[in-house]
C-alpha cells in the first residue's frame, strides 16, 4: 500500500482497510471494539484511533462515546445521542430532588 507520496502511514492504512468494510455494512451498525481492531491490526491503540478519527472526519462513521463507532447515516447514533441527552436531564432533576431531602433534613432548616 504506496501512495505517491511514499507509504501511507498505519492510521491510514487502518482507515482504508475499514472503508473498504463500511461499505458493506448497513447505516447504524456497530464497529468492532478499539480493542478489537488492536488485536486484528497490530498496531498501538493511539493508532488505531488515529485511523477511526480519519473516518470520522470523512463522515463516514460516528462515535457514541464509550459505546463505540457505528457507521454513519444511521439512527443508532442519533438515538444514542437522545438517550445520553435524556438520562442527564434525569440525573439533574434527582440531583434537585436530593439536594432539597438533604437541605430539609439539616437542623435549623426552614
């Protein structure tokens, strides 16, 4: 794998393997893990996530943060979006309510 440059370096290579992959996945399916790709490459983890930056910037894939990479265009990132979106509003509010339980309990409280 030469470009006319010289020769692509490993996140590259990473990235091309990968496109050649997406291409035959469905929009919203689930890349394999870092790891995985680790393990099946060879290559050093900030490697690997050098290449799926590359695809993540040609908007070719999206990542849901600690649940992984998925291939663009579908709605599993945008419900996983929604879902972390929704489970923080929920946390803000519980954090109010126990904030108040709290400040009720104290002595001289009104």
């Amino acid at each position: 794998m030469t470009a006319v440059g010289g020769p692509k370096s490993k996140a590259a290579q990473v990235a091309d393997v990968l496109r050649d992959e997406i291409k035959r996945m469905e929009p919203g399916e689930r890349l394999p893990t870092q790891r995985e790709l680790v393990d099946r490459f060879g290559f050093a983890g900030q490697t690997v996530q050098n290449g799926l930056s590359i695809l993540r910037a040609e908007g070719l894939i999206e990542s849901a943060g600690n649940l992984g990479n998925f291939v663009a265009g579908g709605a599993a990132g945008g419900d996983v979006r929604d879902d972390i979106k929704e489970i923080r509003s929920q946390i803000q509010a519980l954090s109010e309510r126990l904030a108040v339980l709290e400040s009720a309990g104290r002595p001289g409280a009104a």
